[in-house]
C-alpha cells in the first residue's frame, strides 16, 4: 500500500507528522476534535499550519480487532476530489507510536 507520509503520536493522543505526495510536502498536526458533538462528527482534525485540511474518525477493523484512524483530507491541490487515507502501523519499526498514512484510492 502506498504511504504519503508518516505521523508520530504525541502524549497528548494527537499525532504530528508530515505528508508527501509528488506535489505536496507539508508539515501536519492530527489533533483532537475538542468541539466534537456527537458520532457524525470527526475525531480529529486535520490542521497544516493554520489551515485546516482534512478531517479524521476512530474505525475499529473487524479482521484484527484495533482500532485505527481514518482520514479524509481536501485541499486544492488534489483538485476536486478528496484523499482517503488511514494510519496504519509504520513498516520496519517496533515504534508503537509511528504511523504511516497509508494512502486508499477510491477507484
């Protein structure tokens, strides 16, 4: 699976990081959704510097049993479309705490 970046956790449950793609390299912070209101609502927020650029929720797969995050991200540069993407255990590491963000096309 293709990764776009990569993500530390943070103490505070909130993760930083950066995203890579051909075009776009920036440094992003994954932070908790402190207005969230009910489940419709993300778990997170997607922030690159004061912009905000992508939304995420709490998921828990059915085949092992952990919970990940998903993550939903716009920004203009991919045009009118969004970026699906789910943090997924970093390859080549023991490091519970890194993160790919794992790319998921939608077609």
């Amino acid at each position: 699976m293709p990764s776009i970046g990569t993500v530390t956790k943070t103490g505070t449950g909130s993760f930083k990081g950066e995203l890579k793609t051909l075009s776009i390299r920036a440094e992003i912070d994954i932070v908790a959704n402190a207005r969230k209101a009910n489940t419709i609502q993300p778990d997170y927020r997607v922030v690159a510097g004061d912009v905000e650029i992508g939304a995420g929720w709490i998921r828990h797969s059915e085949i092992s049993g952990r919970d990940y995050v998903s993550l939903s991200l716009a920004v203009p540069e991919f045009g009118p479309r969004r970026l699906y993407a789910n943090l997924g255990r970093l390859a080549g590491t023991d490091d519970g705490e890194r993160f790919a963000i794992i790319w998921n096309p939608a077609d």
